[in-house]
C-alpha cells in the first residue's frame, strides 16, 4: 500500500490553500509567511510526516495567534 502524496499547496492543520508564494512559482522572499512570526507551539500541531513540507495556513496562524 503507497502514501498519499503530501500536497505542499494545502495547510497541514486545516487543508486549505496554503498560499505559499514558492509554490505558485513566486519568489519565496515575497511571500506572507515571510513577515510573520510563527510560535513553536503551532509548528508543533503540524503531523510529523508533513513537518517541512507543507506550510501552514495564514488562517490558522491567525486563529492560533488569537487564542
């Protein structure tokens, strides 16, 4: 039995649209995440078999940001 696929364009928490600036063929310097600040806590919610391969989501840093 094979793995699905990671998709890199979806958030790991959520599975929507990451709106990663690399992935839509942008310079990586240009994207959102850039000028953010994401806590150790939220990177910790990430699956370990999509740690680093896929981003998260603006919606859901915002979401944990508030918490």
């Amino acid at each position: 039995m094979s793995e699905k696929p990671i998709d890199r364009t979806r958030c790991p928490l959520c599975g929507r649209p990451n709106d990663c600036a690399r992935d839509k063929g942008q310079n990586e310097k240009d994207c959102w995440c850039v000028f953010e600040t994401f806590p150790a806590e939220i990177l910790e919610l990430v699956p370990e078999e999509k740690k680093g391969k896929a981003c998260i989501c603006r919606t859901c840093l915002q979401r944990f940001q508030q918490r």
